[in-house]
C-alpha cells in the first residue's frame, strides 16, 4: 500500500525440493549514478516449476503462492 508501492524491504523466499533462493527488494542503485529495476528477479535455468513463493512485506504480512511455472513474471499484490 502507499506510501511504499514497490514494496521496498520485501523479502522474496523461492523454494523447490530441498533449494531456497532469496532476493530484497531494494531502492535505487548499488553505486552513485545507477538504478536498478523495481522487481525482483530470479534465474532458474531448465527448472520449470518451483514448489513454493512466499513474500515477507516490510510490514511483516506473509504472502504465499504454491506450484509455480518459472519463466514468467509475477505481479504479486499484498491481500
């Protein structure tokens, strides 16, 4: 919700078997002068579905989805 409505300080857990990724949602660039998109991005490779993805929001609110097809993107939107 507003005001932060790239869901910065969001934490993107990826589970499939026995493998978990994680990624932050962040603001800005790593470096002066630089950006980065606002989204959070994973590379699976051949894999073509993941068990699990869960969203920590900053606000501590857990959302989660089961059974995922890879190679898409995802419009997640808090509850």
């Amino acid at each position: 919700p507003s005001p932060n409505t790239y869901a910065i300080g969001a934490r993107v857990t990826i589970t499939q078997g026995l493998t978990t990724w994680t990624r932050t949602q962040n603001a800005g660039g790593t470096s002066f002068g630089s950006t980065n998109a606002p989204e959070v991005h994973f590379g699976f490779g051949s894999l073509e579905r993941v068990d699990t993805v869960t969203v920590m929001w900053p606000d501590g609110e857990v959302s989660e989805l089961h059974d995922i097809d890879t190679r898409q993107v995802l419009h997640i939107t808090r509850d």
